[in-house]
C-alpha cells in the first residue's frame, strides 16, 4: 500500500541522503511530500549535486496528511529545529506513532522536540553524546529500529541499511 511521506528539508542537506532514500521510497510507490518554510522554492544540497523543489509550506501541512515521515541529514535539520514549527511537527508526529525516518543529523529534529527519551537510536558521531543526552540509548550500528516506527542510521556509508529498513516499516 503506497504511503504518504512527509520530508523536512532545507538548504545545506546531505545530497545522498535525500536522494537514493528518495528513489527507493518513490520506487516502492510511495508518495513524497517535500517540506520547508515556504512552497514553491527550490532549496540546494550542501555538494551542490541535488537540489528540491519544496511542495509545501510548514504552515500548509498538518501530521494527519501523512503515513510517514522522513528527515535526510547534512546541516539541514540543524537549521530547521531552530524555527518551532517545524520541532513542533515532529513532536506530533511521534505522538501520533507513524514511521519516522531520521538519518545522520536528523535526528537532532527529534531531540529538540524531546521524543528520543526510552527510544533505540542511532546518528552521526557529532550528535552521539546529544541523542544520550536526550534521554535515548544509543547504539553506534549503520541501522536501529526502535519500536517498529523509528528508522535512525548514522550516514550515507549506511544508506542501504537504512532503506531496507525504511521500506518495512513502510509496509
């Protein structure tokens, strides 16, 4: 059953890490949503390989429009948990308990929205000592699943891990 994701996504993401999790989820049928402060922009990955037209505006979406939600890496996730909205969104999110996939820096979404507490996680070395400190535990692997709704991987080296997993939790 295809599914409807929602991606949090700005300038300055890990190019890879939107792209290839982007094509498995678009090749498994899955609908992709792109998300950033305004629609209609087209927003750049920090190696300048990709760039994304962003769909929709934060304030034109709500969490009961999507199945799942998908958080790439890079600097993105950095500058968009300094706006509310957006650590608000994944806070209800993880309440509502629908997938939620975080890789490298995106995890750093969840830890300012103080989900992570009692959660299986991983992330990039540099927000390892963060994500303990949010309360989570934390295990340094290229892939956690953490209550069959949290897909955490480290970095691009773990891209295949982290679709594989991605996609049955998708299922």
């Amino acid at each position: 059953m295809s599914k409807k994701i929602a991606v949090l996504i700005t300038d300055l993401f890990e190019d890879s890490e939107y792209t290839e999790p982007a094509k498995a989820y678009k090749d498994a049928g899955h609908e992709l949503v792109t998300i950033e402060k305004e629609s209609g922009k087209t927003v750049t990955g920090k190696n300048k390989e990709a760039t994304v037209a962003i769909d929709k505006g934060i304030n034109e979406v709500s969490v009961a429009d999507f199945d799942a939600l998908f958080i790439p890496g890079g600097f993105s996730p950095d500058i968009l948990r300094a706006d509310d909205r957006f650590v608000d969104f994944v806070r209800k999110f993880a309440e509502s308990k629908k997938p939620i996939m975080a890789i490298c820096h995106g995890p750093q979404l969840l830890i300012n929205a103080e989900v992570l507490k009692g959660r299986d996680v991983t992330g990039f070395k540099s927000i390892q000592v963060d994500i303990k400190n949010a309360g989570a535990t934390l295990h340094d692997k290229e892939v956690v699943v953490c209550g069959g709704n949290l897909v955490t991987s480290r970095s691009p080296e773990d891209i295949p891990a982290f679709n594989r997993e991605s996609l049955k939790v998708l299922k």
